[in-house]
C-alpha cells in the first residue's frame, strides 16, 4: 500500500481543490508607525485632511495602568513620528478620537473620566465638549468608546456599560439617550457592549459593534429617530472598531481574532484581513495583535495593535493571546491594502 507523509498529502489536496490555495487572501500586513518607548497601547485612530496619522493611547501596558494625562502620538501620512500631546485635564484611558467634519474639532473620548473633550490638535489644550446626565439609566458607570456624525453635524457616541448611543448637536453640550438597548450591553469577554459606530451611506441605519456579544447591531434610522436595534451579523470574535465605505460593505475589527472582517449591505462575509503571526519580535506584535480601530488612509487601511491582555482586569478574562500581549513592549499601528481581494471558486476555472 502506498503511503503518503502529511505534506505530500496536503499538497496533493490543495492541488485537487480548484481555487483552495487563493481562497482567502488576507493581504500583507506592515508596519506603519512604532509608539516611543514607555508608551501605552493605541487605541483610537483618526488622519486628518493632509494624511497625518492620531492614535490615542489607552493607558494600559502589560506591568498595569498608566497614570497622568491620557497621551495622543501624531505620526506623518508615512508614518514618521511628529509630536506627542498630553491631554490637558484627562484621564489616561482615551479612546475613539475623531475630526468633526463642520466644525473641525478635534473629539477626543476620554473613557476614564466619562467625558468627550474638545482638544487643540496641536498643544493637547482641551474643553468638555459632550457630558453626561447626572443620572444615569442604568446601574454602573459610563463606558464612552466612539464618537461619529450625521450629515447635519450631530454627535453620537457609544457606551459600552450603559447599552446606549449619545446625542448631541455639533456645538455639544449634555447628551441624551437616542437608543438605549439590551442589544448594545454584554455579559461576554471582553465586557464592552457598544464600540464602533457609523452611519450607512444614505443614513438610513447606524451600525453599532457589541464587542462582548460578537455581533454587529443594525439601527434603522427614520427622519433622524432612531428604531428598533436588530442584530445584523454574529460571531464577529471581538467586534471593536467599525468603517463603512462608498459601496456601504462594513469594515469591522475582530480584536479577538486578530484580523477585520468585512461584510456586504446583506451581512455576508466577503473578506478576511490581516492576521497575528504568532510572535513578538523586538518587543512589538508581528502582524495585528488585538486590533482596536481602523481607518482609510489612501489606498492603505490603518489599524492600531492595542495589544492589551484582558487578565490585567480579571484572571478569568484569559484569551489565546493573554500571553503574547503580555510579552509586548512596543506599541504598533499596522498597514495594509484596503483592497477586498477577489475569491476564487469552481466556476472560476472554466473562464
């Protein structure tokens, strides 16, 4: 009887599978930009109008938490380091930060202190820009994650403890609840309920990521009134950071499966991206490591590596990255083509 070794037997199966060996193709994943040392893992991501790169730290590395004011390292559009700003009056955990697209400030989510700042872009001064009510509607404390906008310049943002989205108009002030729903809270790992948050192209529905729940939640938009949230897609591992682009396909960042999701207006899959390669080199993650947000940059995708080890909260949040993120001392923003490569099948063969 002939035998065959097992990469002999691989080979021959991927040859007797038309189209098996191009099926998925994740893409190269480079790095864009190195954080200076000391800094903490980056979690929200914004370019501004001349390519110029903004990713807000976190706060926490693997010894702990950081202490003092929440950082944010800016970064040329080819990814040279320019200038680090202390957040004047911040915690140190930011999160979602984005360029308002009227007014031209700069929203900076300050996640420890429950609070969105208006911070100049290039001195770290910053104002409340978006607070809270003095009470809120459900036990516990706010979760604020990301911040985007409808084409009349009002501001939204998620909270992931609460299972809310804010609203305020562009001049800010204090938030009311638009949607608060059971869909946007979570009892999962990681314990973050509403993240990533965007508009569809014709505003006719705001996408909210469930980190927690793995799901992507789809809420239908009626003259600016928010209706009843329904899941749109699941078992996204880890749905943290949300992009939609001109074809309305949403761009999602699975943090637990190290790669971005990319689903069409119907919810289906049509490309996986990117991937952690198993290994820490020089202190910093080799492809993407618990990736946070994303953004377009060109023809590039962004994507900064947040590395963090859920243990650091809890001994029970172990993932199969806990002990690679632990190694990490060296913070990264990845890049890779924003191209939804094409997937070959049986058909493909007989053109």
């Amino acid at each position: 009887m002939l035998r065959l070794d097992s990469a002999t037997a691989f080979l021959l199966v991927s040859l007797a599978l038309p189209g098996a060996a191009a099926a998925w193709d994740r893409g190269r994943v480079e790095k864009f930009a190195v954080l200076p040392d000391g800094a903490s893992g980056p979690e929200g991501l914004e370019v501004d109008a001349f390519g110029n790169v903004y990713a807000a730290t976190f706060g926490f590395t693997a010894a702990g938490s950081a202490t003092g004011e929440g950082q944010i390292f800016v970064f040329d559009r080819h990814g040279r380091f320019e200038r680090q700003l202390s957040v004047a009056g911040s915690s140190p955990h930011l999160l979602g930060l984005r360029f308002h697209p009227q007014t031209g400030k700069l929203l900076v989510i300050d996640f420890g202190s429950g609070v969105v700042l208006d911070v100049n872009p290039r001195t770290g001064a910053s104002t409340p820009f978006l607070t809270l009510p003095a009470t809120l509607p459900h036990p516990g404390g706010a979760g604020l994650n990301d911040v985007t906008f409808d084409r009349a310049g009002n501001v939204y943002v998620s909270d992931s403890f609460q299972g809310i989205i804010w609203k305020t108009g562009p001049a800010g002030g204090v938030a009311a609840a638009w949607v608060d729903s059971d869909l946007l809270r979570t009892s999962g790992v990681p314990p973050f309920g509403a993240n990533g948050i965007r508009f569809n192209r014709d505003e006719s529905v705001l996408f909210a990521c469930n980190t927690g729940n793995d799901t992507v939640v789809e809420i239908p938009v009626n003259g600016g009134a928010a209706g009843t949230p329904v899941v749109f897609s699941n078992s996204v591992n880890g749905a943290d950071g949300l992009l939609i682009d001109d074809d309305d396909n949403l761009w999602v960042v699975a943090n637990q499966a190290d790669e971005i999701v990319v689903l069409d207006p119907s919810g289906k899959t049509i490309a996986k991206l990117g991937d952690f390669r198993g290994r820490i080199r020089h202190g910093a993650p080799v492809g993407l490591l618990f990736p946070a947000s994303l953004r377009f940059s060109g023809r590039d995708l962004l994507v900064t590596n947040l590395s963090l080890d859920l243990r650091l909260f809890s001994p029970d949040f172990v993932t199969g990255d806990s002990s690679f993120a632990a190694e990490v001392s060296r913070y990264t923003i990845s890049r890779l083509r924003a191209r939804i490569p094409h997937v070959r099948d049986d058909d493909d063969d007989d053109d």
